[in-house]
C-alpha cells in the first residue's frame, strides 16, 4: 500500500513540517494521515516543502554570512567595488531554480495520477458505496446499497474502500476529510466522484471548505470509520428509524437550516440522487437564451 511505501518518509517530513509552521494552526490534522490517500499527499507535501528548502535556506545563510564577513570593521574581506559578474554565480542562480521547478514538475504529474480522486483503490475487500449531497447547511448521504441515508454522520467500515459520488443541492460546495485526503468540489447538477480508505477504525471531521452562505461554519459532520460489524450493527440502527427520505421528505430537509443534528432514514426513494441532479438539468434547459452574443 502507499502508506507502507511512504510511511516512514513521510512521517520523518511530518514531524519537520509540524515543528516549522507549529505557530499556523492549533490544529494540523492534514498532518496525522490515517488513510493512504492522506498520508501519501502528506508525502508530497513534505517532499514539496523540502525542495522549497534548497532555495530559502542558503539564502539565509548567506544574509548572514554576508553581513557579518562583509562589514565595515573586517579589513581583511576583499573589497572589488567594480566587481559586477561571474559566471558560477550566475549557473548556481539559473540552474538550481530550473532543476527545482522541473522537479516538482514531474513530483506533480507522477502524484496528479496516482491520487486522482476518480481512481479506485486497490482492495480486496469490498467498496461501500455513498452518494453525498452538500446542502444548506448540512451533508445528506445516502447508501444506495443499504437503501437507507444520514444527515451529518458519514459511517463507513475500517480498511473497505470508501466509494463516493457528489453533487450539491445548493452553490458550489467542497469535500473534505482532512485525515483521509483529497479535498474535492460538488456543484449543482454535476456528479464527481472520490475514492477514499481509512486504515484503522476511528472518528474523523468533515466539513466544507468553500464558503456557502451564513451557515457556512457550521455546515461539518462526522465521518466514523468502524469495524465491519460495528457497520452492520450501524446499519441495523438506521433500518429501525421511522423515517422514509422520499422526494416530500427531501424537499422539506432542503429547507436552510444550521446545525442540524444527526437524523437517520430507514429507507430512501430509488435513484433520489440522479432526481436531485436532474432537477437542476431540467432547470437549467428552461432557461430562456441569453441575450449575449458569443462572437470570436
């Protein structure tokens, strides 16, 4: 798995990204990847950081060299006042940004590849399957698989492959679970898809990244990744709610609301996310022709 491949490099990165930019966040949850995704972009990240370090450290050594070989009380330091080019300094000044950008060039194309959030992951068990939908201002999921939906409460097995879909019931919105990676946009009328995998069972916070209105900052959930039979139990739970997440159900959750609380749907109308993105098709088609001209 990637998090084997990398896991030591990135841990090691880790710790030297952490201890650098400690005084930016009280919070670096990107830093503490618990799934392969995370921790490989966490990899890039350190990688990334540590080729920027080339550039930015001997140029504070230099200041400082400089300063104190070149000031006024040092007799001894060679003074050439019409001294105005050499051809080492300028192959180090040209050449080392150039090896710096090309290497973070190919760092970039290999990674956009791999960690592309439309491609599955390797697994031998069993991806569960989630359609998430950003509204205002809550996240509704729902299970196709389970036929049944969440508000709020992302639940999913430990080392199973999570496979998501996303739309949006609203502006644009982003995806993101910090510790699993791959923050990912959901827009009106568009499907996109995100692959993702937790290594171990624990509690994680989701939430949007792209402002979406007042309730912006309250608009996060859970994302809980189980033990396989803590799923089943989970699942089970669900099944007993009394609610059903019909087309008069959805339209009534669609109303704006701010920190809803955690609500379960026992059973959910067929196919309801490809009705939610198709309404704003249907929209979108009825709307008269616009009155600018597209000329070249």
């Amino acid at each position: 798995m990637m998090r084997n491949k990398h896991g030591g490099v990135a841990r090691i990165l880790t710790l030297s990204v952490v201890t650098l930019i400690s005084g930016c966040s009280s919070h670096l949850s990107l830093l503490h990847p618990e799934g392969p995704i995370g921790a490989h972009e966490v990899w890039v990240i350190g990688i990334a950081f540590a080729l920027m370090l080339i550039v930015v450290i001997p140029v504070f050594v230099m200041t400082f060299l400089f300063a104190w070989r070149y000031r006024a009380s040092n007799t001894r330091a060679t003074y050439t006042p019409n001294w105005g080019y050499s051809k080492k300094i300028e192959l180090v000044v040209w050449l080392v940004p150039a090896v710096i950008v090309i290497s973070l060039g190919i760092l970039l194309w290999k990674t956009t590849h791999e960690l592309s959030p439309y491609r599955p992951l390797a697994s031998t068990q069993k991806p569960v399957k989630v359609e998430a939908v950003a509204m205002d201002w809550k996240w509704l999921f729902i299970y196709p698989q389970q036929h049944i939906a969440s508000v709020n409460r992302l639940v999913f097995p430990a080392k199973a492959p999570l496979s998501l879909r996303l739309t949006s019931d609203t502006v644009m919105t982003s995806f993101f679970i910090p510790r699993l990676g791959s923050q990912i946009y959901a827009m009106p009328g568009m499907r996109t898809k995100l692959h993702l995998l937790a290594d171990k069972p624990g509690t994680y916070t989701g939430r949007n990244f792209q402002f979406s209105g007042r309730g912006y900052s309250a608009m996060h959930f859970k994302a809980v990744a189980t033990s396989k039979a803590g799923f089943r139990n989970w699942v089970s739970r669900v099944r007993q709610s009394q609610r059903k997440l019909n087309v008069a159900a959805f339209k009534r959750l669609a109303t704006p609301s701010v920190g809803h609380a955690v609500t379960y749907y026992a059973s959910v109308r067929p196919h309801l996310f490809d009705y939610i993105m198709r309404q704003y098709r249907t929209a979108n088609a009825a709307r008269p022709p616009s009155n600018v001209h597209r000329g070249a």
